[in-house]
C-alpha cells in the first residue's frame, strides 16, 4: 500500500506482506498501529481513495454504485451525467496521481516486473530503495528524466507498466471488496462531504 503526494513523490509505504490481501486489511494494519508511523491526515484534510477503502474521516473514497475510472468515461464521450458519475470523473482525475506514480516506478525500475527469486525481505527492500530513488529523481530537477516528463506533458497519459505488472500477486478473484471492508468512524460525515462537493460541482 502506497500514499503519494501530487508531485508524485511517494510518502508513505506499506511493504512486507507475503500472501495476498484485500487494500482494506493492509489499510488496518498500517493505520492501527503507531510503530508504523502513518502519516494520518491533519483536521480538515483527507485523503482521495479507491472504492477498497472504508469511507472514514479523513479519506474520501468515490461512489461506489456508478462508472469511475476516466477511461470509461472517455468510452461514452466523456460525459458524465448526474451528480455521482460528475463527482467520480473529477476524483479519479485527481486520484490518477498515484496511477502515474506506480507507472513511472515500474517502468524504470525493471526489477519490479519481474522480480528475481531473491529472499523475502530483500525483495521488500529493493520494493523501499526504487520508491525512495524515484522520490529522489523527481525533487531534484536537475536531474532530467524522461519518464516523468512523459507524463508531465500530458497528465491523463499513465505509464501502460501501471497496469502490465504486479509486484506480488494479485488478490484472488473471488475476493470481492466487500469481504474485508468495513465503514469506519466519520462515515456519515464524510459521506455529506462527499454530497456537498458532488452538488457544489454540479452547480458551477
């Protein structure tokens, strides 16, 4: 599991995990333990998530019950229509950040696309050292790069590595998302949050 920022730079990461699981599992284990040092949204701020996350104060996931991701839209026209498909458009416009992070990553980093049979924890390290090496690329801009300028030209393009490769295996199919998630505390008022913005969109 992995938070970025929106100069895709990667802040925080959870790596170790040696079978599969849900996005929400990991999301408890890293959150409900401060030995972990997650960085928790400040009052007032959140975080934009997928649909695998519980809606809970301090992250801002899309309605569930409608079209999200961009390229569905742009298979209708790009319109969207009604309040939830107009609010799921503009956050997953927004949350395409992290999609282009993990697609410059794996496309750089050709060891993460097929990871060689090395032990467990060296192949969580390596995971740590390319994520801080491409935090370390994109903040010194010296240093020019044409992976990140690929995607700086044109902010809807992600990296197709995004999608190719899995570091690690997926979780299986018949895990729906429903099996692990569980609202969480402030789902309410992050829900009337979630409704406020989707109407004041509509509105202007």
């Amino acid at each position: 599991m992995a938070i970025c920022d929106f100069n895709m730079c990667f802040t925080f990461v959870m790596v170790g995990w040696e079978v599969s699981a849900h996005d929400s599992r990991v999301f408890k284990f890293a959150t409900r333990r401060r030995t972990h040092y997650f960085p928790y949204p400040p009052p007032d701020k959140y975080y934009l998530v997928d649909v695998g996350y519980p809606l809970q104060r301090g992250y801002l996931k899309p309605y569930a019950d409608t079209k999200y991701h961009i390229p569905d839209f742009e298979r209708s026209s790009g319109v969207a229509r009604g309040r939830k498909e107009v609010f799921n458009k503009r956050h997953s416009s927004l949350r395409g950040v992290i999609e282009r992070s993990f697609g410059v990553w794996k496309k750089k980093w050709v060891i993460l696309r097929d990871m060689p049979t090395y032990p467990f924890p060296k192949q969580v390290k390596i995971v740590v050292a390319t994520m801080a090496l491409h935090n370390y690329i994109r903040r010194h801009h010296s240093c020019s790069d044409e992976d990140f300028a690929s995607v700086d030209e044109n902010l809807h393009h992600i990296p197709q590595e995004a999608f190719e490769f899995h570091v690690g295996r997926p979780i299986p199919q018949d895990e729906s998302e429903h099996s692990y998630m569980h609202e969480g505390e402030g789902t309410r008022e992050m829900t009337t949050l979630r409704d406020q913005i989707a109407d004041e969109i509509v509105r202007s």
